[in-house]
C-alpha cells in the first residue's frame, strides 16, 4: 500500500520540479524583453531631440525627418520580437540617413548638443545589442527546454510556447560586404 503512494508522491514532485524549472525559464524570457524595452524606448526618446537639431541646421530636408519619425512610430507599435526587429531595421536605416545628412553639413557636426545626442544614441545601440544577446540567450535556453523529453511533455500540457529571436539584421546586413581593387 507504502509503495504505490510513494511512486506518486515522487511524480507529482518530479511534475512540480519540472513545471517550475518551465516558469523559472519563462519570467527569465519576460524579463530579458522587458529589459529590450526599456533600451529601445530610450532609443525612441532620443530621436525626437536628434531631428530637431539637424532640423535646424537641413531644414529642406523634410523627407528624411518625415522618414525618421515615421520609422519611430512604427518602432514605439512593435509588439513581438520578430516586428521590433523589423521595425527597428527600418529605423536604423532611417537614422543612417539621417546621420548621412549630418555629415553633408559641417557646421551641425560641430555643434555640441548634436554631438553629445550622436554619443548617447551610439551608448544605447550598445545596450540594446546586449540586451538582445542575453534575451536570445534566455530564449535558447527555454526553447531547448521545451523540445527535450520530458519536458515537452509538461510543456504541451501546460501550454508553454517557444519565443521568438529578437534579430534586427536582415538579409542584405547578413551579406559579406564586397571588396573591389581597382
């Protein structure tokens, strides 16, 4: 009668440890995109306060600045991984335009609020390139998780999901750039 008992109380704790060890790994998940927000929403703060300076400088540059705060919107509406990080593609390359505008005027380099906003912009980058990494990291961890035996048995049970990679680089940024000697 001692042992039938015993062998369920030893499942029913194998199921607990197992389901634990899921949402350990599915906060781990929530936690590490949140931190991606907050990076990004600061990317998205700044660039408000970098239009209106090359604004003052390019003013007939009306489509670039339309480009840039168009591309934020879509950025700041981005929900999942995968559309952050093709918004946020689309944002890169309107800020390189941006910054190739920039380089077009001399006197708007010099400018020490535009250079200290160029800095703060390149120190967010950064974060949010660590942030992304830690993020697919935690992702790998629970996807793997969650395609192993026994736990996908838990998994599809309790309904747990694999996540999605944040990645920003598209194809043509996955190309090796081409050198030519002429």
């Amino acid at each position: 009668m001692l042992m039938p008992l015993g062998v369920i109380v030893v499942l029913v704790l194998g199921v607990v440890l197992l389901y634990n060890a899921l949402v350990k790994l599915k906060v781990l998940v929530d936690n590490a995109w949140a931190d991606i927000d907050v990076q990004l929403k600061r990317r998205h703060d700044l660039i408000p306060n970098l239009v209106e300076t090359v604004k003052g400088y390019a003013a007939h540059e009306k489509g670039t600045f339309e480009a840039v705060v168009d591309a934020r919107s879509k950025a700041m509406a981005a929900k999942t991984p995968e559309a952050a990080g093709a918004a946020e593609l689309g944002l890169s390359a309107a800020l390189g335009k941006l910054f190739a505008l920039a380089e077009a005027y001399p006197q708007l380099r010099a400018v020490e609020s535009f250079t200290q906003l160029q800095g703060q912009l390149a120190q967010i980058e950064e974060a949010v390139q660590s942030a992304r990494r830690y993020y697919n990291a935690v992702v790998r961890d629970f996807n793997t998780k969650i395609a192993q035996v026994p736990w996908n048995i838990l998994a599809s049970l309790f309904s747990f999901k694999s996540r999605e990679f944040f990645q920003i680089a598209d194809e043509t940024e996955r190309a090796a750039p081409s050198v030519k000697f002429n």
